[in-house]
C-alpha cells in the first residue's frame, strides 16, 4: 500500500506533519500541530507544487519518489515563497538538476535572495514575462531553468494545464495560486489554510474537521489578518473561475466538500464581520483587582442574558488565543491597571496587536485600577479613538482595591455592551 495518497486522479500528496515544533513562525502556539502540505501532479510532465519545511525535506523526495520513481520533477511551482514551503528548493534542485522553477518575477527573486538558487532572472531579468498576461502563453524561460509568470498565464502539462492568478500580499507580495481547470481545483498557497496536523487523512471528507475551524480564525487573525483588502481581491479572483470543486492550500485539509463554508468564513473574516455574537472580556491584573471587575462585569452580563462570555487573563492566555476571539466575536471590554502611567504591558501589547491588524469595528468598553494617579483608562479610551470604536458606556476606574461600591458602574457597562449586541 502506497504511503502517498492520491486524492485526485494524478494529483497526490507529498506534504508532511509536523507534531514537534511548538511555536509557529516562533510565536504562535501549536496545541495540534501543523502540516506542510505540497502536491505532485503527474502528466505528460510532472509538476511538484511548493515544497515544505527544511526538516521535512528527505520525507518529501522519497514521498515524490515513491509516486514517480524515476521519472524526472519537469517544473517546480513556487505559489508562496515562506520557508516554510519553500525551504526544500536547493534539495529539489539537487535532486532533479534539469528542473524548471516557476514563478512570477518577485517569487523568482526571493529565491535568489533566500537560497542562493540562481534562477538567472535577478530582480528584472523577466521583464518581457508573459505572453500578455492573457492566460494563453507562457512567461520567459531563462537560462539557469526558471519560468517567469504573470496574471492568467499558462503552462501545459499534457492533458491538464495549469493557469496562475497573482494574489499579492495574501500574505506576501509574491503569492499567487494554481488553478487546475480539468479537475476544478486550485493550489491556493496559505489562504484556506490552518493549523493543525493532518491525522490519518488528507481531505476533509477523510477528518472530522471540527477543530480546524478555530484554528482556521487563529491562523488567519494572526497571520493574515491585517491584509483584509488584499484577501477580498483574491475572493474576487477566485470567484470569476468555474466553480471550484477541491482547494488544496500549503496547511490543513483539502477542502473539498466543505469548501463553501470555508469560503464565506474567509469572506466574513476579510471583511472583518464577526462571527458570533458574544463578549470577550481580555484584562491583566496584578493582585487581582482588575480581575475582580472583569469577574463582576462577567456576572452582570450574564444577568443580562449574555450567554457567550470568553474570559482572558492576559498573563496567562496567549496573544493568539485572545486575537482569534476579538476576530471571532461581535464584542470586546478591555481591563487593565496602570503600570508606570501606562496600560499593563500585556495589555499594551493586545491593544498593539489589535491595532496592527485594523479591525473597523467592535462593541468596545473598557476598565482600568490605579493605585495614586491613573493612567490606563485614558490609554484605552485614546486606543478606542484611534481606532475610530465607539465606546458604549462610560469606562470605570477603580482606585486601589476592589469595592462593591462600582457595582452599579460596572452593570451600566454591562447594560450598555448587552443592549449594543
């Protein structure tokens, strides 16, 4: 029995999974892994599609030879230029030296600039490119075997062929994707993609995807979702081919079936809608008085009948976690003590998390403590300014411990975020 699986007839996968790293990129945590997907699509010519991380490099050649033994790799199609799915290109190279590398002008130049692969292109060497970007010809061979591409060029494998769509800053410059018309299915880079290993199967009608849903909004929040306007072009994109019948990203399942839910998640999440109707209550606290107001505002919302209620202690949840949630849900109150005339750093460091990625809206509230001059509230409320969120009720502050005394301050927050929702 092959250990390659063949989801498609002539389409395989030759990714791997990776169960040991514990920060992706070294920050964000992974609780279930990820996998490095690349595909191998066997023709009159072979194509691999992306390559994976550098230690997973030997698995990909022996999963590539076990399918095609030894045939030559024709083309190598590079849609997405992160080491991670591409830091196997000099081995690929070593292993099929007649290999074409194809790509557009800015991928070929990142393959110079991170591998020392010479591609013979420099950074403008493919200023000719395409035969007119119209989706009928081929981009300019040179002669170290690379293919410069532009929009809608295309490139004959035999009985299947290949067309590229550029979706620039999906989530780099360089980015595009692969669209197979014969099969309806396109190569999409790390748009559609997730954390997550792939146990056992290879589509998603071979898992139970649930938990890849999350993971998909703490992917995308903090990895894509600061480039919201460049994720609705490629929507646009995508959406003026044949309908789409399996989407084959560079992490996660193959969608195939539930690719249509997977694509309005996407949709809504570009365009900053949230998914839930719910409340995230993010604070930090030093001795746990703020926490005590969070705990109270908590209590006062459920009173109101708020059911969905997600709690981080910002010393102790992770910033992915927390910016999944401010992704996923439809409000966010914000707590925090002053710490040197400031927010608490990690507080500070959500806030510059939040605003990085240009969320347009949220139901916003917020809180702060302070022990003899307070600062944390005017910081939260100048952030809510510079975000251009409205604050629904007037913040409370508590000076030095905890009283009971806020109480009704703090029902006013949770009547006003409820009556908002």
């Amino acid at each position: 029995m092959k250990r390659v699986t063949e989801f498609v007839p002539g389409v395989h996968y030759v990714g791997a999974n990776d169960r040991t790293k514990h920060r992706f990129e070294g920050l964000w945590p992974l609780p279930h892994g990820v996998s490095y997907n690349a595909y191998l699509i066997e023709d009159e010519k072979v194509a691999l599609v992306d390559t994976i991380d550098a230690a997973f490099t030997e698995r990909l050649l022996s999963s590539v030879r076990e399918v095609i033994g030894d045939r030559p790799v024709d083309y190598l199609i590079i849609n997405h230029m992160e080491p991670d799915h591409s830091a196997s290109i000099h081995a690929v190279r070593q292993a099929w030296p007649d290999i074409t590398i194809v790509g557009n002008a800015k991928t070929l130049q990142m393959v110079e600039g991170f591998y020392g692969v010479d591609v013979g292109c420099g950074v403008g060497a493919g200023a000719a490119g395409a035969a007119g970007g119209s989706g009928a010809g081929l981009g300019s061979k040179t002669s170290a075997n690379s293919l410069i591409v532009k929009d809608g060029d295309t490139l004959s494998l035999g009985a299947r062929t290949l067309q590229f769509h550029l979706i620039p800053m999906v989530h780099w410059p360089e980015t595009m994707v692969t669209y197979v018309a014969a099969e309806g299915l396109v190569f999409s880079g790390d748009a559609f993609g997730t954390f997550g290993t792939l146990d056992g199967g290879v589509t998603d009608a071979q898992l139970d995807t649930a938990h890849y849903r999350d993971e998909m909004v703490r992917y995308y929040s903090n990895i894509v979702g600061k480039y919201g306007v460049p994720v609705q072009n490629a929507l646009r994109k995508l959406a003026s081919l044949p309908p789409l019948r399996t989407v084959c990203p560079t992490h996660g399942p193959v969608w195939t079936g539930e690719f249509p839910q997977v694509l309005d998640l996407y949709d809504r999440m570009s365009r900053y809608e949230p998914l839930e109707k719910g409340v995230v209550i993010a604070y930090g606290s030093m001795y746990g008085n703020t926490a005590q107001t969070a705990e109270r505002l908590a209590r006062e919302l459920a009173a109101r009948g708020v059911r969905r209620v997600v709690m981080h202690d910002l010393s102790s949840s992770h910033a992915s976690f927390v910016l999944r949630d401010v992704f996923k849900f439809s409000a966010l109150v914000i707590g925090s003590p002053t710490y040197n005339m400031h927010l608490y750093p990690p507080v500070q460091a959500l806030v510059d998390d939040i605003e990085l990625r240009g969320v347009p809206s949220r139901v916003f509230a917020c809180f702060g403590g302070f022990t003899w001059a307070g600062a944390a509230v005017k910081k939260l409320s100048e952030f809510a300014d510079r975000m251009g969120w409205e604050q629904v009720a007037p913040p409370v502050e508590v000076k030095q411990g905890y009283s009971l005394e806020k109480t009704a301050a703090i029902a006013a927050v949770a009547e006003a975020v409820a009556a908002k929702m």
